[in-house]
C-alpha cells in the first residue's frame, strides 16, 4: 500500500438527471457515486427535463438536491435568450449560467447571436458563464467577452483548432477559462462511443495532452443514461464518469504523463479558483495508488451501472474521502447520510 492524500476533487460538470430522469442516476447515486471517485464537490447542470431556467425550477431541483446530496453540490442556472428577467434573483442562488450554443441533448441550444448579447450585457459580471461551444462559436464568445467584459469558460475542449482558439485568448489577457473531459483524452472517434461533444481525433487528442498546461480544469461531464438506451437504435449521447475520472489519470501520473501536482490543479486548485470558492482543508482524500484493479460494472455505484472504461487496468483506489471534518466514505463504504452534502453557490 501506498497512499497519497489529496484535496477532495471540485468536478464543476455533472448531469446527476435530477428531477426527471432518476431511472438513470439520482442525486443521491450521482454524489455517491462521486465520493467513490474520491470527489467532494459537484456542479449540475441546468438541462433536465424541465430546464433550470426559471428561479421556481431552480428552487425545486436544490429541494431535491438538498435532501439526497452525500457530497458538496452546487447548481447552475441556463438560458437561451427568454428568460432574462430571471437573472437578478436566479444568480445570487447559483454558481454560474450555463449556455449551450452548440448540439447538445435536449431543445436548450442558443442560436441568436442578439439574445446572446443580451445574456452577456444582463448576467451579473461577478457571476461565470459557462459554454458549451465548438468551432466557430469559441470565436463568437471570445469577441462578445472581450467586448461586454464577462468571465466566461468554455467547457469540454476537444480539438487542436479549438484549444489554439482559448490559448490566443487568454495570450490577450481576457479572463477566459477552459476544462476537458477523461473521455476526451483517453478515447478518439474510432472507439464508438457516443457523447457530445464527439470524439475527436488521435491527433487532437494529443494535441490536448500535449498542452495540459494551458487547460484550467478537468471535468467529467457525468452524463449517465441506462445500458438499454444506450444499446437502443438511436443511442442518446453521453458517458458517466465521476467516478472513474481520478484512476484514470492517476494511471497516467504513475506512466510519467503529468505530476501529481498537475491533477491537483486540475481538479483542486483552479475550479477553486474560478468559481471563488474558498479553501477548505477539511475535504481530502486518500488513494492507494500502489493499488491495481480492472475498472468492472458490477462495482460502480453510479445508478447507470457501466462505463466505457470497464475492462481497463487502472493504478489508484480510493480508500477513504473526508469531508467536514468527517470521514464520509471508506472502503467502498458510505458512512453518511443523505442531506451530508453542502449548498455552493
């Protein structure tokens, strides 16, 4: 055994599918599932069933929320240009707004270039947008930030072209963030696997790996769906991956890819910093990272029960997770109840 502590991991991109879609994963198995994964803190995304854009949705989501967290959570608010009015009230109980401009799951992509200006003049500029953007619409964000002065972060990266696009921008000072996911750097368009953004290529991929330094965040972009819709005939995009994110790149640190203090960056350090939250020494992990195991469905306690991963030799079991001063998992074992985790925003 050899175990290295850790800050508790800041994942700020899961779809936990709560309210409305809880046969795939729930608020309760979606932060269990992260806790396993040695990740104390997770962001929701907006785009359930019945879209967070309004303060009524919102209030409804944290109730639920509240009730069922095991670990940190906190919420984001959405918008495709209607519901401006929303803004002021919304923005005090969220930690960011999420816009979708590109093909995403769900009717929540944002078109109109003029209702986008108005999201960039209203949304309180102490608060984050973040984007879902590809191609051209990473050039689109970059000149209306650069001319309305918002702090925007473009989420899940997946291209040469489009992380040249982010580096240029923040070469000119603009406070511009970006994340990537495992799934886009451990699997290429040739595996099929069906997720949003797609797959990129090997090329790309090592592009990204390549220029780690210049990416603020990894994210999981959790998106779990049951096996049966994802063998269907129209197979619905996404992957879960909360809980296997830090094994595969602690793999990768033992391989000499990036240090240890890289992966702390990544999923400690700079979430931290560009979300404002405040230290918290009381949420850290302990791995064995001396410990090798093959990923297998039948042991992962997300609600959804398969990864694209299974099968896989990883190196890095996480043996305990703290959070609040208390030892909140050990062992493959929830030792809190539901309602442990806290409200960010």
């Amino acid at each position: 055994m050899k175990l290295l502590r850790l800050p508790g991991l800041i994942d700020i991109h899961v779809h936990l599918r709560d309210p409305g879609e809880i046969q795939k994963e729930d608020f309760y198995t979606g932060t269990l599932s992260a806790l396993a994964g040695g990740v104390t803190t997770v962001f929701d995304m907006p785009n359930n069933i019945v879209p967070i854009f309004s303060r009524k949705s919102l209030l409804e989501k944290l109730s639920v929320a509240k009730s069922k967290a095991v670990c940190d959570f906190g919420l984001y608010f959405g918008s495709i240009g209607d519901n401006i009015s929303e803004f002021e009230k919304a923005a005090a109980d969220v930690i960011g707004l999420k816009v979708y401009l590109s093909l995403t799951t769900g009717k929540y992509v944002l078109g109109d270039e003029d209702k986008l200006k108005i999201i960039f003049q209203n949304w309180p500029k102490q608060k984050i947008i973040v984007f879902h953007a590809e191609r051209d619409r990473i050039d689109l964000v970059i000149r209306l930030m650069e001319k309305y002065g918002n702090k925007v972060h473009i989420t899940h990266v997946t291209t040469k072209d489009g992380l040249e696009k982010i580096i240029a921008a923040k070469s000119d000072n603009l406070p511009l963030t970006c994340d990537v996911t495992p799934h886009h750097l451990f699997l290429t368009d040739t595996s099929g696997v069906i997720v949003k953004p797609a797959l990129s290529t090997k090329k790309d991929q090592d592009f990204l790996w390549n220029n780690l330094k210049s990416i603020d965040c990894l994210v999981s972009d959790h998106a779990p769906h049951t096996i049966s819709e994802k063998k269907s005939d129209k197979p619905p995009s996404g992957v879960p991956g909360v809980e296997t994110m830090l094994p595969l790149m602690l793999t990768e640190v033992k391989k000499g890819r990036l240090s240890v203090n890289e992966l702390i960056r990544l999923t400690s350090t700079s979430p931290r910093k560009i979300f404002n939250l405040p230290q918290d020494d009381s949420a850290y992990i302990e791995v064995d990272t001396a410990e090798e195991y093959i990923i297998e469905n039948k042991s992962l306690f997300t609600k959804c029960a398969w990864s694209p991963y299974a099968g896989w030799q990883v190196a890095g079991r996480v043996k305990k997770v703290y959070l609040h001063r208390k030892l909140a998992f050990e062992n493959g074992k929830l030792l809190v109840s539901q309602g442990f985790g806290n409200y960010l925003h």
